[in-house]
C-alpha cells in the first residue's frame, strides 16, 4: 500500500502546527504509511511529550508514497508542485479573510485538490477562482471526557460572568486591537462580562 508525505509545521506552537500534528498522528494510529517532513515557521516548541517521540521517529521515514500532503499557506506549495510532479499533491490550508490574494489562488490551481476545514473556506475559496477540486475537512481533535476536566477559574471573573474567548497568535494579520476596540465599545466596566484571550507572540519582526 502506498503512504503518504506529510510536510507541516509539526513541532511549532501555532494553531497550523496542531491541526499538522493531530492529522500526522491520526493517519499513523490508523496504521496508515507516512512519512514526515517538517517545516517551521517560528522558534516556539511545546513540550510534545509522547506525541513528540512519535512524530521525530516518522522524519524521512522511508516508505513508498504517492500523495503528498503540504500543511501550510498556499505560498509554500510551489517547491513540491514543480519538483514532485509525479505525486498527486493535497495543499491543507485554513484562512480568516473573505478573500484570497491573487498568487494564492494561483497556487491553489497548481496543487491536484485543496483541503480546507471549514464551509467558510469552501466558500472563500471558490469566489476568489480556485478551480482545483476543494474538499472540507475538518480538524482532526481527540475531544477528551469534559467530565474530567477540573474546574478552570480565572481570579477577577465572576462565577455568572459572560466570558469571551479568543485564541491566535499575537500578530497584526490577527487585528488584536480590532478585536479589543470593538470588545471595549460595546461593553463598560460594570457589566458582566469578561474578555480571555489565549495567545502568544510569534517571531517575526514588524507587528
């Protein structure tokens, strides 16, 4: 049986890197053959504990493959589009906007399917001129029994407070301070609400 190469941010902290290394892991606890090649994007690197020891043993792991799985922007795909022409090639991708750039679309249709998590995208995608076949697939999540996840208090927030909750990476493409206007226009000091955000600065300079 044919594998898979699988190339994507595995061992990076950003939310690209768990969809990666979910999907990685997924398709090797199905017993299916793959292999890994990761990208990185950043300096950031979570403890990944025993998930961490499987994904360093499938690096270069030498099987026979032909699908090719890239797990990053659009911009990223060309490398494997022009030197693994004889694979079939699966860009996974994820983006916020209502808008593609026009080189993404382009790279888009370079690729021999797209897949995207998300209806939205779907949606996205196809207004702004991608003809490559797209095909939704959701993130791959072990959803754990939330009946044994302890209690997660915050000091300040109220028991009956209405919360908020917002994870990304700290970064100017995420709009941070869009998001803290339109949370501080809309509510006063005294009502019972309350705004977390779970993030994180990234490495690159200028924002």
């Amino acid at each position: 049986m044919s594998g898979v190469k699988y190339i994507g941010p595995v061992f990076d902290g950003s939310g690209y890197a768990e969809a990666a290394r979910n999907y990685v892991l997924s398709i090797y606890r199905k017993g299916y053959p793959i292999t890994l090649a990761p990208i990185s994007f950043e300096q950031t690197r979570p403890d990944l504990g025993e998930d961490g020891e499987i994904l360093k043993s499938l690096i270069d792991a030498s099987i026979d493959y032909d699908k090719i799985i890239v797990h990053s922007t659009p911009d990223l795909w060309a490398h494997w589009t022009k030197f693994e022409t004889k694979k079939h090639i699966i860009g996974y991708t994820v983006w916020e906007t209502s808008k593609l750039h026009p080189a993404w679309t382009m790279a888009c249709n370079r690729v021999n399917e797209v897949w995207l998590p998300c209806d939205w995208n779907m949606n996205v995608f196809r207004d702004s001129g991608v003809r490559t076949p797209l095909y939704k697939i959701p993130h791959a999540i072990d959803v754990p029994d939330l009946d044994s996840v302890p209690n997660f208090n915050i000091d300040g927030v109220g028991a009956n407070d209405y919360l908020f909750y917002s994870i990304f990476q700290w970064q100017e493409r995420k709009n941070p301070y869009g998001l803290l206007a339109a949370y501080t226009a809309a509510f006063t000091g005294v009502d019972d609400v309350c705004l977390v955000l779970k993030t994180y600065m990234h490495d690159h300079a200028g924002d």
